[in-house]
C-alpha cells in the first residue's frame, strides 16, 4: 500500500472514531468507562492544553508516567506532515480524563502502565520510554494483534485499547487534529481541545 493510501485509510478510520465510534466491542467495561469519559470531555479542557511546560502540572500522573503516556499516545498518532500527539499536548488530556475518572478505572490504566514498563523489561530490559523505537512498535503491535489471544497480554490489550481511544478522542477534538488533519469545516465538534504546538513548551 503507498504512503498516500495509508494516510486516507488511516484519516478515514480515525474521522469515524472523532465522530464519536471510539471503543472495540470486545472491550473491557473499565476501559469503555474511561473511553466514555474521553469522548463526553474531549471538548471541555482548552486550558490545559495551552499552558506552558512551566505552568502545567499533572492533576494525578507521575513524571515517569506522564513520561509513558507521551511515548505511548506520540507511537499511536506520531508526527507526520501534521503535528502528532506530543506536540499537542495529548497527555494532558489524559492526564485530567484520569483525574476525573472513577477510582477503579483509574487505578487498572495505572496498572496498564505499569504492565507495560514490566513487559518492556522483560523483554528487552528497558522500561517502555527507555526502549529502543523498534521495540516500543513491537511491543504495541502484538497487543494490537487482533488475533492475539495470549492470556499474559490481556492486560496490555485492554489497556492499549484504552488509551489509543483516549488519544485518539484527544487529538481529534483540538484545531490541529480536526482541521489540519481531517480537513473538518466545524461539523465534527464545536469545541477544541487546543494543545500548544510550539517546541518550548512540550512537556
């Protein structure tokens, strides 16, 4: 498939996703609850998007976890001839849909995380943030692996469902993702989630 067929297959996948189809029917309530809570405040938190590396302080994740979730959601929608995104600030987004999340939801996506360094280390004895890109892509590929029914990864796929929706309820809610990206005229949200796209202030 050539770059450009990519680019549309992916563009047309994710503008259904940003008009509210986020979520796997084979996801678990936890992650659909959190997945629920990203597309109803996708609009709502402009602020936080926009603060300067300086300014903002994460409501409830810590700095290697925050660390994480940039690595994780810029590997899910990584920069390309648009902003990916790290450079809009996606984890703040996640960061705060955490905060406002129900205690038990929250503390199984901190447990994912943590999953994710754990598997990371065993496999390749780094954490996540610490591997190479080959292996954070390998890593990600098998949880995305529809066909993956390994038991020891069932963590990693729910958890991998649930912030690929989050970001991708993110990204597509701020002016980079719906008008850069998919070309949106107004029609897909009428609020922005607007992540700062200058390099001195990412996180």
């Amino acid at each position: 498939m050539a770059t450009s067929d990519r680019d549309l297959s992916r563009r047309e996948a994710v503008r259904r996703l940003a008009a509210g189809a986020v979520g796997a029917a084979t996801s678990p309530m936890w992650a659909d609850t959190l997945i629920a809570l990203a597309q109803e405040h996708a609009h709502t938190q402009a602020a936080v998007g926009t603060m300067t590396a300086a300014q903002w302080t994460p409501r409830l994740l810590s700095r290697d976890q925050n660390d994480t979730v940039v690595a994780l959601t810029e590997l899910i929608i990584p920069q390309t001839d648009t902003p990916g995104a790290k450079a809009v600030n996606v984890n703040r987004f996640i960061d705060w849909v955490l905060s406002e999340a129900p205690p038990a939801e929250r503390g199984t996506f901190l447990s994912g995380l943590a999953w994710m360094d754990a598997q990371s280390t065993s496999r390749y004895e780094h954490t996540f943030v610490s591997s190479t890109g080959e292996q954070q892509t390998a890593l990600l590929t098998r949880l995305a692996d529809e066909t993956n029914d390994d038991r020891e990864d069932a963590t990693g796929v729910a958890f991998f469902q649930a912030i690929k929706a989050m970001t991708i309820s993110g990204y597509y809610s701020t002016q980079v993702g719906l008008q850069q990206e998919l070309g949106d005229d107004g029609q897909l949200a009428t609020g922005i989630f607007k992540g700062c796209d200058h390099p001195e202030h990412q996180p």
